[in-house]
C-alpha cells in the first residue's frame, strides 16, 4: 500500500496584550474575580456600542509585518452568529470577509532525530490574521449540575491566526506555535502564556494517499499546550491511519485532546454546517490604515495608524536575535535556539559573559548545563533562579584566573543554589576550596611526588 501523506493546518488565538478589552474600556486582568470586569457592553446591554481599541489594531499589524503578510489598508468587521451561554450577545464581532492581514509566512527550525546539532528550516504560510473579540467562560460544576458564567474575558481581544496546511506531523505543528509564540513575545503584542490561556491552539488533521485529494479532516479544540500540541497531533494522525486500514470512515468532527489519557475524544460532528450567518457589523466602519504615501498632509497622526511607522520599529525577530548570538559570541547555532527558547535566559547568558573574563563559549557550557538543568530539575524559571547573573561570573572568574579548579567550582555553585546570600569568594574561603587543597588534585600532586622519588 502506498503510505499516508498527514496533512495539518491550525487556527491560533492570541490575547492581545492591551490594558483593556477590543471594543469596551474594561479592563483585562487574569485570574480577577468572576464578573468583576465586565462593562455594559460586555454584557450586550440594549443601546450600548462598541469603540475600537486602537492598541489592538496596532497589535495586530505589527503581528502581520513580522510574519511577512500584506497589510490590508481597508478591512471590515462582521458578526458571526452563534448561541452559547457564555456569548451574551449571540454573535461574536470578527473579521470574516477582509481581514487586517493576509498572505504571510512563517518559517520555524526543528531537529532532525532529535538532534540539535541537525537542524532543518521550514515554512508555513500564513493566510490570514484577523482581529476578533472572545467569549466568555463556562465553569461546569457537575456536583451540583449546573454552569456558572464568567464574563470577565468576554470581548478581550484576540487575533486570529490562520495557518494553511503545510505540516505534517506534531512536531512540525510543535515548533510553528512555539516560534510565533517567540515572535509575539518579542513584539509584546501578546504575552502569549499558553498556562493562562493567551495562546489557544486548534488544530486541523487529515490523512491522504499520494495523488489522491485531501481526506476528511477533525478538528482538534483548544490545546493550551505545545507538548500537547505535538501528542494530540499525532495521535490523531494516527488514528486516522488506523481507521481507515481497518475499513472505517473518519468523522467531519470536533475533537478534544485528553491529556491525562494521551488521546482525542469526540465533542461534536460536524456533518451538518453550521451557518453562522455572518453580516456586516452595522456598529463599525470600514477600519482604515494609512502609510507614508497614503497619509493626507492635514491629517492628526494621533487619530490614524500609520504602517510604515510600525514597521520601522519594529524588534529584531528571534530569528535575527539567534544569529546575532551565534555572530557575537560564537556560540553554536543549536546553543542560540535552547537561550532564546527559555524565557530570559539569553540576556542571563549575555550578562555573565560582560561580567567575566572567561570565553562565551565556557560560559554557555556552564548556562546550559548546570544552570539550566537545576532549573529544569526544581521547575524554576530563569527569574526564579537562586544564583544571580553577578554570582555566577563571579564564580567564573575565579575558576578562570585558576584560584579554584572546576570541581571545587561545581562544589561552590552547589552551595550557592542554596540562597543563602553568600560570595563564591565567601564559600571558598569558609570550605577551603583553595586550588592546590582541592582533594582530586591533592591525590594528583601526592601521587607525582612519590613517583618522582622513586625515580630519584
């Protein structure tokens, strides 16, 4: 038989980091009190209308120049139509028929066997980022059978971001959300906190033989995790596979992935589209960008968003930052990825290293290996960690000037993970770490004496 081609595609939801909702001035606050944050509007009372953030419009079309899309001059606002609890108005206010951005790409790296020393860059290509308002929460208390409502996240602004089929696996899908979570990062267009659910991720898989059209896709809900992300992806693929070798037939279904089973379970079918009706929304006019050639000479540049001007402040990307790293440094290019991957990790390396005498490449072996691992093992985060940028380039220096050697360096880092405010320099003196009392070499210097004189 010839094998299965696995086709995967996915719709990404970002918070938009912005200090109040899409259309109301409530405020966005995670973990508040339920219902604590919801303005007349958030509540779809009658009379009330929305105001656009302009915060988020600029969110978004600094998200479509980093991802190398076209940015839409004129784009519209529609209503899609659905009933839910947690949505008060019964519609939700979106971007359908022309979206702010459209036609970007994305290209991300993975490894190879899982090898960071090999490498590949690949491309998925964006069709569209569109800005949308998101619904409320439903908290399901089955002892006592009923839903509450929270209404607080009801109208927080999103941007949606559509990614075509181009992947293949879970790993590729893996690293394509964690780039762009990287890159959204970097801009602060979204803090993109998977945990508190800033970055929602669904993903579309089907499987197909070579030259045959694509098969029947599932949708795979609201994964808030990147390694759930790559488990669920795969495990759909494969059960596809499975299915259809055993003379099944896949479901046009939504599905959801079960983490502490490891597999995906239905929620609904899909068989009968839904119509959501969509419809201009009434409320808004067309939203209008300008740039410099575009800008009329007696407009207010405070009441209009000029695109060029984003562009040109726009951060250096993670991709550019890791070159820049491997430039500088010398570092190895797989070294540049595990830095930029771990929150604030690569300015603790570039600190250590304008702090010591020892080369970058020492002091990555010494931030990846220790410090990094004892994070890892205590589930720290860079921020959280007990030994400081400072202690740690003062710790190498010491062992660079060869006042200690490397094991009784290893011997002080373990007690600085301590906390308990203590100089390398303190806790050499007070364990008598000296060079020559270190016992390994001690055992070394002993040992060539008593050879030397049996030469003698």
């Amino acid at each position: 038989l010839a094998p299965w081609i696995p086709v995967v595609g996915l719709e990404i939801h970002a918070q938009i980091s912005s200090n109040s909702k899409l259309f109301s001035g409530s405020q966005v606050q995670f973990a508040a009190p339920p219902n604590s944050l919801v303005s007349f509007f958030d509540a779809s009372l009658p009379g009330t209308l929305p105001v656009l953030n302009r915060r988020c419009v600029e969110a978004a079309v600094m998200t479509g120049l980093a991802l190398n899309c076209s940015i839409n001059k004129k784009s519209l606002f529609d209503r899609k139509h659905y009933f839910y609890a947690d949505l008060p108005a019964g519609y939700q206010i979106t971007q359908q028929r022309v979206p702010i951005a459209v036609n970007g790409s994305l290209s991300y790296s993975l490894c190879i066997d899982n090898k960071m020393s090999q490498m590949v860059t690949k491309t998925v290509r964006i069709k569209q980022i569109q800005l949308e308002q998101d619904s409320g929460k439903s908290l399901h208390d089955d002892a006592r059978s009923q839903t509450l409502v929270d209404l607080n996240r009801a109208g927080v602004g999103l941007m949606e971001v559509v990614m075509e089929p181009d992947m293949c696996c879970g790993e590729e899908a893996a690293a394509a959300v964690r780039e762009l979570q990287l890159i959204l990062q970097t801009l602060g267009s979204s803090q993109a906190v998977m945990a508190e659910g800033q970055l929602r991720v669904d993903a579309n898989v089907s499987v197909h033989h070579p030259g045959e059209p694509y098969g029947v896709r599932t949708e795979v809900k609201n994964i808030n995790s990147i390694r759930f992300l790559a488990k669920a992806v795969d495990y759909e693929i494969q059960r596809q596979i499975e299915e259809l070798e055993n003379g099944g037939i896949i479901l046009n279904e939504t599905r959801a992935y079960d983490s502490k089973l490891g597999c995906t379970v239905p929620m609904r079918d899909k068989e009968g589209k839904q119509d959501y009706r969509f419809m201009p929304e009434p409320n808004l006019p067309p939203l209008i960008l300008y740039d410099a050639k575009s800008l009329p000479a007696n407009m207010n540049h405070q009441q209009v968003i000029n695109i060029d001007w984003i562009h040109e402040r726009l951060p250096d990307l993670p991709r550019v930052r890791r070159e820049k790293l491997v430039e500088q440094y010398g570092i190895l290019p797989e070294h540049s990825f595990t830095l930029l991957n771990e929150d604030g990790l690569a300015e603790f390396f570039e600190n250590v290293v304008k702090q010591t005498q020892m080369k970058p490449k020492k002091v990555i072996g010494w931030i990846l290996n220790d410090l990094l691992s004892y994070l890892k093992e205590h589930s720290l985060t860079v921020k959280e960690s007990p030994v400081s940028s400072f202690l740690l380039a003062d710790l190498l220096n010491l062992l660079e000037k060869k006042e200690i050697s490397s094991t009784a360096a290893k011997r002080v880092l373990a007690e600085l993970w301590k906390g308990e405010g203590k100089t390398p320099l303190e806790i050499v003196k007070e364990q008598k770490l000296e060079l020559l009392q270190d016992q390994k070499e001690l055992e070394q210097i002993c040992q060539e004496v008593i050879d030397g004189q049996e030469d003698e």
